[in-house]
C-alpha cells in the first residue's frame, strides 16, 4: 500500500510540475513554437516568400503578443513550425510545437491526443465539382473523388459514400493543391474538403470557369487551437488571450488580414466570436 502511495504521490506531483511546463519554457526561452500547415490556405500557409500567413497564424500572432504582455517579457520570439495533417499531433506531442495554428477541428477523439482551445472558426464539408462532371453528390457514382490524406474530412467523405449508398473510389492527396490539379486535369470528377478551402481553391484556379463550388454542407468543423494535453495553465492563458481578441474587438482586424479586407464573418462565425468571448 505504501508503494502505491508513493507512486500516486509522485504521478501527482510530475502532472503538476507539468502543468506550468509550457509556459515556464516559454518565459524562460522567450520564445513560441507555432506549429502551421502549408497547404491549409486560408487558415494556415506559407507565402510567396516563405513565410506562414493566414487566418490561424494570424490569430496565434495576436495571441503570442498577449501572452508576452501577461509574462511580463521585454520580447518573444516566434519560431514557425511546418507541419502536415499527419504528423501535426505527434509534433504538438513530442514538444516541437507548443500551440498548433492552422485548419484543425476539434473532436472528441482527438482530445485524447491534445488539448484545444476555444472555437477560433467553424466551418464545413462540401464538394468543388467539374462543370462538365457530375452535378450532385449522389451523381458521384462510378467516379473518382479527391480529399487530403489524414483529415476528418477523409472520414466524413468516406461516411458520406457509404451513407448514401454512392459507390465512388475516394483517392487521397497529399495536399490541396495536388487535389487541385488533379480536378482541373480531370483525374478526379470532384474534390472534398472544407467549403471555406474549396473555395479559395477555386478563385485562385486558373481554370476556375471549369469548377463549381456546392452550397452543401456535409459535416460541420469547429477550428481550434491544438496544444499539450494536460498543461491547464497554458490553455488557460491561450483562452484568456482568445476571450480578450474577441471582447475587444481585435478579431475584426485579424479576419480582415486572414481573409481579405472585402470578406466578413457569416452568422455564425460571428455567434461563435460571441459565444466564446467569456467574461473575467
């Protein structure tokens, strides 16, 4: 009994010293690892000269600032991570990544893996057809649908299929611009993936005339910010920083730089800014 009291005693005392592990680090290297997708345009990419942009990394800038003013320090340095749909989890785990910024939906399966933040988006499934393809989701029979490797759409798609007794091969891409290409060559009739992806997709298609974006939601995604599971006091302070963005108004601003000057949350998104605005 003593035994297992002492290995109880000693459980606890690792999960409370790591608790503060994160941010400890943090304040002591002045510096936080972001974790960001390359092909998740316009959640999470690198630009035109190298560098990670979009809405999430965005977000997670507006975000570092916040906590370098609640740790007290002079500066905070940034260090970008790229990471991939596969592997994204294992970085946050392994410690390579301390927040992950990019497209990432919040389940319940993957909260086993890591911890997230509040809502930062929701979004959708839906399907970018070829105009002269199939014209709905149950014409899909008999043809070739692309969608990203290691994502929940993958698994929604293939639930969708099997759903709807739509007897389609589903061929898994590396990334979207791959499942972009290989819609415009006619490799694959449609292409599945998050509406708000497919549709950057598209305007910046240089064959857009050829594509038709669905208005049919499959599934619903909301965005989060992945973390170490575990470490509350970190994910409190990345949600204190998120409650303040969205109270005070800064959201506006970090939407206008992710999406566009022109582009505006829908309803929803913005209930979602309200909702998850918590008071002190």
């Amino acid at each position: 009994m003593r035994v297992i009291l002492a290995s109880l005693i000693l459980v606890a005392a690792f999960a409370s010293s790591a608790e503060a592990t994160v941010l400890e680090r943090i304040r002591d290297t002045a510096t936080l690892k972001v974790g960001f997708r390359e092909d998740a345009r316009p959640f999470s990419f690198k630009n035109e000269v190298g560098e990670a942009a979009g809405y999430s990394v965005e977000l997670c800038r507006e975000v570092a600032a916040r906590l370098k003013h609640s740790l007290g320090l002079a500066t905070l340095t940034i260090k970008y991570q790229p990471v991939t749909a596969e592997n994204r989890f294992e970085a946050v785990n392994r410690g390579d990544v301390d927040i992950l910024c990019g497209a990432t939906t919040a389940t319940l399966s993957r909260r086993s893996l890591v911890d997230f933040s509040l809502p930062v988006f929701i979004d959708g499934a839906s399907v970018l057809y070829r105009t002269d393809g199939p014209e709905n989701f149950e014409s899909l029979a008999g043809h070739r649908v692309g969608v990203r490797a290691g994502t929940t759409t993958e698994e929604a798609l293939t639930k969708s299929l099997l759903a709807m007794s739509v007897a389609a091969e589903v061929v898994a891409v590396e990334d979207h611009s791959e499942g972009l290409r290989r819609l415009e060559a006619g490799d694959v009739s449609a292409y599945f993936a998050d509406r708000v992806i497919l549709h950057f997709l598209m305007t910046r298609s240089a064959k857009a005339e050829s594509l038709r974006l669905s208005q049919r939601f499959f599934t619903h995604e909301p965005y989060a910010l992945a973390m170490p599971r575990g470490d509350s006091n970190f994910r409190l302070a990345v949600d204190r920083a998120l409650s303040r963005i969205y109270r005070d108004g800064s959201i506006k601003q970090i939407f206008s730089r992710g999406f566009g000057a022109e582009a505006e949350p829908s309803g929803l998104v913005q209930a979602l800014f309200i909702i998850s605005a918590l008071p002190e």
